[in-house]
C-alpha cells in the first residue's frame, strides 16, 4: 500500500467525458456507495458504446461542501462509464457530461474503503499545494478487475483544482 505522505500528483487536463450509469444522493454518514455498485454491475453490458473497459466513480457536491465538514451533507454519487455518445442509454440510466478541466491525480493503491488517502490529500497536501478544490466533480477511475477490498487495488484519484489566487 502506499505511504501517504509518498503521495503526490500528477497534473492532468481532462478534455471532459460522456458518462452513463446510475446516480444516489448520499452523504457521509448515510454511505450508499455499495448499493450504488450492485445496481450498476449487473447491468453493465447493456451499455454498448463504452470508450474504455474502466469504471468511474464519480461525486458531485455543491458549490458550498468544503466550506464547511458536515457529514450528513448529501452529494450525488455515481457508478458509471465512459461512452462515445449517449446515441443508446439503457432504460433507468443516466448521461453525464463531465466538464473538462485541470485536475490533481493521485495513484492509490490498497483497498477502496480506507478514508486515509482522502484524508491526506484534503488534510496534508491541499493545505500546502498552491491549489485549491474547483467546482467540478470529483471522480476515481478503476480497472475493469477493480475489487474494492483488495489490498492490491489500485485506482486513479481525479481532484479538481485550480491555482491559488493570493
């Protein structure tokens, strides 16, 4: 597993991506996560115009969630994948455009439900980087064989940023 404090990004620039799948509201305290994931699996064949074999794990918060750590705060929180164009959408799913943008992405690898990466980057590196968290979705981006107890997993941490204005 990664050393946290080893743990820095990367810079990318996503160039925005269609995304369908399934959405919950959800918040901290009341974690949906999972069930979210047992809608989508079953049913991830269906969609049949996916650009890659990856899964997105997307949050979308209000512009207002960092302000202030409430952990019954509620968020949408997506299972989904990247597709081509939304020309064939399954019957109770959802498109997303995901905006493009700069973003900081960490590599993390261990299981999905430790908070400590999390906690580090909003905790330790955030606080000393020069950014700040933009409003824009936040997502992960996991394997095709992505299994969320592995201590072996790895996934990609997409946190949108943009620079400091002192």
């Amino acid at each position: 597993m990664n050393s946290n404090s080893e743990i820095t990004p990367r810079f990318m620039t996503t160039p925005g991506k269609n995304l369908v799948g399934i959405r919950l509201s959800m918040s901290l305290a009341a974690n949906r996560t999972g069930e979210l994931w047992q809608n989508l699996m079953p049913r991830r064949k269906e969609i049949t115009n996916r650009t890659t074999t990856d899964y997105i794990s997307m949050t979308v918060y209000d512009s207002d969630y960092f302000t202030r750590f409430n952990p019954a705060k509620t968020f949408d929180k997506w299972a989904a994948v990247e597709v081509h164009d939304f020309n064939h959408l399954p019957e109770g799913m959802e498109t997303f455009v995901l905006p493009a943008g700069p973003y900081a992405v960490f590599h993390y690898q261990g299981p999905g439900n430790n908070p400590s990466i999390f906690s580090h980057i909003f905790e330790t590196w955030l606080p000393s980087s020069g950014f700040i968290i933009d409003n824009r979705p936040h997502f992960e981006i996991l394997g095709e064989n992505y299994k969320v107890m592995d201590p072996n997993a790895e996934e990609e941490i997409w946190i949108p940023v943009k620079p400091l204005v002192k």
